[in-house]
C-alpha cells in the first residue's frame, strides 16, 4: 500500500487551474456547433435560467461566487442551521398531518402513523377537522409527553388550547412534561379569510396563551407564522419569506406587550414554510429564513441561545395534481430531500391523494415513510448541513434572502402585515406574481408531469371523501393544474355525455422519421386538453384514414421539409373531406401566408400559449 506523504500538498496539485475563461470558450464552441452565435463572454447568460423574484441560475459557480461567511451549524446567523449538531442525532420530526372530520377515523389514522414511523401528529380542529369536543377522542391512546402533539385549529385555538391542557391534566401529564403547539394564527387566519373585525382580540388572546405556555408548560409553543397561506396564493419563494418575517415581528410586539421577554416571546414560535420540487431552492429559502430571522432577533436584542428559528416544512399543496396523482410521490419524495437538507425542524409530507380529498391508508403509508426512507436508509440526516460549501446554494441563498428582506421592508413600511393585508398590497403583489407564473405554465416553459406534459387520458380516476372545507375569502387558492384541469374537466362531461372524447386526427406526412417528433408533440399537447389523438394508418389514403377517426380536427406532422412540399396539398384534400379546423405541428416561418391561404389555422410548437390553443380547439369542437 503506498502511503501518501504528510507534506500539506493537495492531490489536485499537479494539474493545473482551468480558468473560467477557457471553459466559456468551451461551451461557447458547443453552442456555436449548435447553430447559436454566442460570443464566449455571454457564453453563461444564454445557458442560465431565470426564476422568480429576480433571481438567475448560472451554469457555473467557483469559488468568484461565493458570499460571505456563512458562519457554523448552531450558531448566528444559523444559515447552516439552527442546532449545532443539525438532525443527526434523531433526524426531523417526521410529523403527519390529519383532516379527517371523524374522531374515531382519526385517531385510527394518527395512531397507525405514530406506530409506523411519524413522531408527531398535526391535527387539524374545529371546523376544518375534528370537533374541538372530540379532541380526547381524537388522542386516544397517544403519550402527550413522547409524542408532539401539534394543532390547526383556525378560529378556535383557544377552546382547543384549553381542551388539550384539560386533556393533560386529566391523563396525569405533568405540564412540564407536555409536547406540542396550539397552532395559534391569526395573521394567518385573516390571510384566509379576510376578516379582521375580531383580530386585535385574537392576536391579545395568542399572546396570552404564549405566557401560560412560556410559564407553566415549557415543551409547548403557541404561536406559527405561517407561510402556507401566501404559498398558496401563488407567492414566489422570496415573497412567503418576506409575509412570515412580517408575521413573525407583529407577534413579538405582541408578546412582549403583553409582558413576555424578546427571549421568551422568540421561544414561542415556531415558522411554517412549503417545500417545493425544486430542491435547490427550497434548501436556499429554508436557509435564508433562518438568517433573516437571526436579524430580526439581533435587531430585537434576543441573545444568541434563543435566536434560531423553529421551522416547520410542508410539501407544497400548490404542486400537487389532482390527474395522475402517482407522480406527487415522486414531487413530494424531492420536496422533503430539499427540506431535510435545508435544515427543518420537522417535515410533514402530504399524501399523493391530498389534492382529491381524505388520504387512504396507503397514500398516508407513502408519506410517512418517504421520511423514514431519506432518514433511515439514504442517512440523509447524518450529515450536519450537507449543502454547506455549495457555491450555488451560498449564493442562491444570499441572493434570495435580499430580495426577501425587501418585500419584508415594503411591508413594515406599509405599517406591518395587518395593514398590508387590509390595503391589499399583499395580495396584488402576490396576484400580479401568480399571473406571471401562470403564463409560464400556460406555455409550458413550466411543464407539469402527468398533466401538462405526458397525460394519461385512459387513466382511471382515484376517488377519494371530500375533505372538509378550510377557510376561504380572504387570499386565493391556487395549483399548478387549474388550468389544465378545466380543459380535462370539459373532456369529461363530453366523454360522459357522448361516450367518446373530443378527437384530434394526426395526419403524419412523409417518412415516420420525418413525422415521428412533432407527431409525439401533437400528441402531448392535445392530451393536456383532454383531446384524444387519433393518427394516420400507415398506408391508407390520408383522406379515408381522417374519416374513419371520427375526428373533426386535424393536425399535420412532419418536417418543415416535408411541410413546404405536401401541408398545402394535404391541407385541402382534408378540407374537402369535412376537417373543420386543420392545425399544423411546428412554426410556419416564411410559409405562414401560403399556410393560411390553404386552411391552415393555427401553429402549435413549443412556447406556444398550449391553453389558449387547447380552449379555442374545444370551443371548436362545440365541447362545452
């Protein structure tokens, strides 16, 4: 065995530094072979991608890129986390979530998960869960003092604070010894619902109870910022960062008005955030919110101990589809990796079936071990901040956490998050980012698997109950599907009133590898809208194919070569045989006047509004 020697010499000593000038050169050649004329200097630009708040990816990042000491694991401004040793000593809090209206169902439902890998249990109660009366049904057989029990209560946190405390005492639960959190919201409630007339009373009651939990029952907290309600909304990362931190500050003003050390008031709360599919971004966000946050405690004279945030993660509802829910596995599986690694707390991961209704055993048994898998056998949890040294994440996370602490300034200037919910600066900020987002799911610039891109028409649907209703009125809800969704909602009232979907016929021109591409393209894309593709025999006479598809619409598919030879001719002889629309799968370029000339009406590639496209198709097929 050679045995290097202990000269201090790197291994990476003898080959020498690219600089960053030859790679751009590099990739400049590719693109250049490629048909792009990039000069090498802008050779990042046209390979970086653009995200919301103003942020930028860049292919590359070295060491020019870095920021500022980001400091160690547990201590100010906890970038790198809040405790020192992370979630290596016993991972996140595996902590599941339960709706059901049902007392009985629901203690069989948090029961199975807390024997199956959860450690805690997020129940919602009152009117958008278990009865604030039933709660000791509820908790049946679970140890209030090992298992955190942690409460969405919407309007009725102080009935169901004061049942769970009745709860303890009459099971023996020393106060000392009790685990949980009353889930007291109020900003957040008044983000639902847009009513405030009773929030000065609310928000005086959430202080109170952060005292009696600061003085008798030290294991519990009492008050979430959470940020769920603007995620919902449609808010980019930045903006659910800047609308918690404005929640945060106006509950520590109220708790230390109402007598409560900033120390104390910092110990009673605890911040609730989305974990989205985009990994990198959901460990930026969770790791600027912890420095934002240990700005504010600095800014409030908290002492370092009592500084770092308590964060809660959920994975993102507005990802999850409601058409071929399987896939929100694969989302919600990416969602809590980017959360482990960010650093939270505790992690609740939504069922797959979560956007039809009440989850099943089953989609609740995926969640509950899609931690166990990242914890127990990926060890994702051993490592103490795994993402510390990335160039990208240091950066990302600096860069969001600015744009963060901008909105957060804006909302302070507008007098706090109160006033800025009741001006609706929140929500025509929020409002004008989600028409934005909306527009690049439009086009497909943000595909969505399963609906907007690779549908599944013959898929069977998943029944589910409904759900109970939460709170409304106040700030939308949205999901990534909603589009899409209503085209796929028309095809099936047409499929149950006719038997058959809305039919598209492919009319594939020239050689299968001239066709084959854009034929797959058309495909897809009609299927987003719920339109069946039918395509061409091969061999039969493009005319009597069309007419034995039952299809009214056509597209054709093919090359542009091919197009410039046949698309005119074929486009009439379609005509003639009863096509009521005729589409074409690519840009038309210079031929567009000829194109429309022959019958040609409309051009779909990729960019294209597919929503806009997939609407006008049904309308034309009389599709209500």
């Amino acid at each position: 065995m050679t045995v290097l020697p202990d000269d201090g010499l790197s291994l990476a000593a003898e080959f020498p530094d690219a600089p960053r000038k030859q790679w751009q050169s590099l990739v400049e050649g590719v693109l250049r072979k490629s048909g792009a004329d990039v000069p090498d200097t802008a050779a990042e630009d046209a390979l970086s991608t653009e995200l919301e708040d103003g942020l930028t990816t860049r292919p590359l990042y070295t060491a020019e890129d870095g920021v500022a000491d980001s400091g160690y694991p547990g201590f100010p401004p906890f970038i790198r986390g809040g405790r020192a040793g992370g979630t290596a000593v016993s991972g996140w809090e595996v902590r599941q979530r339960h709706t059901h209206p049902d007392a009985k169902r629901s203690n069989e439902a948090l029961l199975a998960d807390l024997e199956n890998g959860a450690t805690s249990v997020w129940l919602a109660v009152g009117e958008s869960g278990v009865p604030v009366a039933e709660l000791p049904e509820a908790l049946e057989g679970v140890y209030l003092d090992l298992a955190p029990v942690v409460l969405d209560p919407g309007a009725d946190f102080e009935p169901a604070a004061r049942e769970l405390f009745r709860l303890c005492d009459d099971r023996g639960v020393a106060p000392q010894a009790a685990l949980g959190h009353l889930g007291a919201d109020p900003l957040g409630l008044f983000a639902r619902t847009g009513e405030d007339e009773d929030l000065a009373r609310r928000s005086a009651a959430a202080a109170a109870l952060a005292g009696r939990c600061d003085h008798n029952y030290p294991g519990v907290r009492a008050l979430v910022a959470d940020a769920l309600p603007y995620h919902e909304a449609g808010a980019s990362p930045a903006e659910e960062l800047g609308c918690s931190l404005a929640t945060g500050v106006a509950y520590l003003r109220d708790m230390t008005e109402a007598g409560l050390s900033a120390d104390a008031a910092c110990g009673q709360l605890e911040f609730r955030y989305a974990a989205t599919a985009d990994q990198f971004l959901t460990i930026a966000k969770l790791r600027a919110a912890r420095r934002l946050w240990a700005r504010v405690a600095e800014v409030c004279g908290v002492s370092p101990a009592a500084a770092a945030q308590r964060q809660h993660a959920v994975t993102s509802p507005v990802m999850m589809t409601r058409r071929d829910p399987w896939v929100n596995m694969l989302r919600t599986t990416v969602a809590t990796l980017g959360a482990g690694v960010g650093g939270a707390d505790a992690v609740t991961v939504l069922p797959f079936d979560s956007a039809l209704g009440l989850p099943d055993a089953f989609a609740r048994r995926i969640a509950r071990n899609t931690s166990s898998i990242l914890l127990e056998e990926s060890h994702l949890a051993q490592v103490i901040d795994p993402a510390g040294g990335s160039w990208y994440v240091d950066r990302l996370t600096d860069e969001l956490a600015r744009a963060a602490w901008s909105w957060f300034q804006k909302i302070e200037r507008a007098g706090g998050q109160a006033a800025a919910l009741r001006s609706g600066l929140i929500a025509e900020r929020i409002g004008a980012t989600w028409q934005r987002r909306s527009e690049d799911l439009a086009h497909r610039r943000e595909p969505v698997t399963g609906v907007s891109e690779f549908p599944l028409l013959a898929e069977q649907p998943v029944e589910r109950e409904p759900a109970p209703a939460r709170p409304s009125g106040g700030l939308p809800v949205v999901r990534r599907d909603e589009a899409y969704e209503a085209l796929r909602a028309r095809s099936d009232a047409h499929l149950t009133a006719t038997g058959a979907r809305p039919r598209v016929f492919l009319a594939n021109l020239g050689s299968p590898a001239a066709y084959t591409a854009r034929a797959t393209f058309a495909a897809n894309f009609f299927q987003a809208g719920g339109i069946e593709a039918v395509p061409a025999e091969d061999g039969r006479p493009l005319a009597e194919s069309f007419a034995a598809s039952g299809a009214a619409a056509v597209c054709l598919c093919s090359s542009d070569a091919v197009y410039a030879e046949q698309a005119e001719k074929a486009a009439a002889e379609l005509t003639a045989a009863g096509a009521t629309r005729i589409h074409l799968a690519g840009r038309p370029g210079e031929k567009r006047s000829a194109y429309e000339a022959a019958g040609i009406g409309t051009f779909l590639y990729a960019g294209a509004d597919a929503v806009a496209a997939l609407t006008a198709a049904l309308d034309d097929m009389g599709v209500a």
